[in-house]
C-alpha cells in the first residue's frame, strides 16, 4: 500500500489544483437519474423493514436475521444520498436537495442541517494538524501523544479501540450525541432548528409505528438496522481517511488540494458494496471537487484512469487500518500504538528522565 501510493504521490503534487478545473465538467447531475438513485433506495429500505417485522411477527428468525443487514444497507445508502444533497450535488437545486436531505435526516437519525455545517467544515479542514475536532475522528500525533499522562494515554487507546469506534461510537454518535447539536452550540440558530426539528419528527413518526405495532417490535427491527448502518457508516468514513499514506500538515503548509487528492483514500470496493455505499469509497475525487453527484465519480475514474491508484486501499488492506492510530510527523505516515513503542521515548521524554 505505502510503495503504490509512493510512487503516484510526486507527479499529482504540483498538478493537483489543475484536477479541480478538469473536474467541474463532472459537476453536472441528472434529475431524473437522481429521482431513479432515490427510489431504487427508499422503496427497498422500505420492504426489507417490512419483510424484518415480518419474519419477526412470525417467528421466523432466519428470515428476521438474513433481513437486517439488508435494510441497513440500503438506510446506509440513504444515507448517502443525504450526504450529497448537504454538498448541493444530488438534484443541484438547493430547496429539493435541502428539504429531501432534511427527511432522510429523520430515518438516518441525523439533523441535517447541523450535519452538513460539521460536514462542510470537515471538507474545509481535512488534512489540517492545527483545525482538528470538527467532523474528524480524532487523531493524535506522535508527540502529542506522548506528552499526555497515562490517563490521558489509555483514554485515547480506549477510544481508538475497534470496539469502542465501530461499537459503542456509532451508538452514541447516532442515538444520543446528535439528539443536540454538540460542537455548534454557538453557531446560530440553524443547528438547534435543525436538531430539535429532527427530534420531533423522529419522536411523532416513531411514535406513529410503535402505536401501530407495538414498541418492542418497532425496536428490534429498527435498532438493529440503525446501530449495523451506523456501524458501516463509521468504519467507511475511518478508512477514508485513516489510511497509512493519507496526508497531513501544519497550516502553513496545507493546500486545500494536495490535502484533497491526497488526504482522503480510493477505498476501491467490490461493484456491489460500491453501489450500496453509493461510491463513496471513490472518496479522493469527492473531496477534490464534492460538488460531483456520487454516481458519476465512477465516470471520473474510466475518463481518469491515472488517479485510480492514488491512496488506493482494497477491502483486505482496509482491515490493516484499524491498527493505524497516531500521525508521526517525521515520516509523514500514520502508525500503530506498537510502531510508537518501538521507536522509543521522544527528546523531551529523555530529557525529563535526566532531570
């Protein structure tokens, strides 16, 4: 992974802002393929819960069981489809991708205008060391790390941990941290609108279910399917940028291109969960230019076959990411708790063992 993505790194670096002028021909999407992409997703979501409840109102569990990871992968899609209405991509017409974005926002249990200000500012920022913390996992340097205390240490491992990121997160993430617009406490009234509105909505129409079929139904089908979506969500934004080779740097030396193409992976997925995960895998082409609706990122890569390799990770390598934790800027990579072991104490830490 590190030689492949060395050896495309150099001659895109000076041509990198060139991409986004080539790019805007891209821009451009269909409504009538859009109206299609939304269908082929929402009328699926909709039968496979149904089938859920089903087999579950019969005791069939085999059926109840198989049906779940289906319906949360189509929620996912869903899910994607709000995301590129937050960039203004998915219809191109502000009002229908707003309001189409803010009732996916009640089945994704996500306030869509609280998310896409987190989100725009995560494209804004992304590959920055000094504008971490907004719609970022949370990454360390090396000596940022090191400088902690032990408490703070294990704190951090504790969060990087698979089953905290890919367990416990999703669920905290989903169901209770975007209940209130955290970390745009102070930014107007629109996240609050957003996020109260959101709840409501969610509160009446869960409501209108749970008195149609009873709570304890409503709950196994659609908690299951919310945390395993939630879960893929999570794991796929991580790959996306929690790559070896993806790219960071002080502001000073950050461009919003090399940090695009660079900084964000081709997380290049077997054809079925690249549809179902709406190519979002296709992550590099989207942060160099978000504006291009996902179903025609493929396009730029058969029109662009040169950017095909660039941060490239396959499904195998992507599980070679989970142990990937903290941004050493010596060498310019991410590395493992156990790489940061073995190169020892840093100066400081010497220093103060002098002492």
């Amino acid at each position: 992974m590190r030689s492949q993505a060395g050896q495309l790194h150099e001659p895109f670096e000076d041509s990198a802002g060139a991409w986004l002028k080539i790019l805007a021909k891209y821009r451009q999407p269909s409504f009538w393929r859009s109206a299609f992409e939304l269908s082929v997703t929402a009328v699926p979501f909709a039968l496979l819960w149904v089938g859920a409840y089903a087999s579950l109102l019969q005791d069939f569990w085999p059926g109840y069981i198989l049906i779940l990871p289906a319906a949360a992968a189509f929620l996912l899609r869903l899910f994607m489809i709000q995301h590129d209405c937050g960039h203004g991509s998915f219809f191109a017409r502000r009002k229908l991708d707003t309001w189409t974005g803010r009732a996916l926002g009640v089945l994704t249990l996500t306030p869509y205008d609280y998310w896409r200000q987190t989100h725009a500012e995560h494209h804004a920022s992304a590959g920055n060391l000094d504008e971490r913390g907004i719609g970022d996992i949370t990454t360390l340097t090396l000596e940022e790390y090191r400088a902690r205390s032990r408490t703070g240490r294990l704190a951090y491992r504790l969060y990087r941990h698979p089953l905290v990121m890919f367990g416990i997160g999703p669920a905290w993430l989903f169901i209770v941290k975007q209940r209130l617009p955290i970390g745009m406490m102070q930014a107007g009234a629109l996240p609050w609108v957003s996020t109260m509105a959101t709840n409501v909505a969610i509160a009446i129409i869960g409501g209108l279910v749970t008195w149609a079929i009873g709570p304890i139904p409503f709950l196994l089908v659609h908690l299951p399917v919310v945390l395993l979506a939630g879960a893929a969500g999570v794991w796929l934004f991580y790959v996306q940028h929690q790559f070896e080779e993806t790219h960071w740097s002080k502001s000073e030396e950050w461009k919003f291109p090399q940090a695009a193409l660079h900084g964000a992976s081709h997380y290049d997925l077997p054809l079925v969960l690249r549809w179902l995960t709406g190519n979002i895998g296709i992550h590099h082409i989207h942060h160099l230019s978000s504006r291009i609706p996902y179903y025609r990122l493929p396009e730029v890569l058969r029109n662009h076959p040169e950017l095909v390799a660039i941060g490239r990770v396959t499904l195998w390598q992507s599980l070679e990411c989970v142990r990937l934790a903290l941004w050493d800027e010596q060498s310019g990579r991410l590395i493992s708790f156990r790489e940061a072991e073995s190169l020892g104490p840093s100066i400081s830490d010497r220093f103060m063992r002098i002492v």
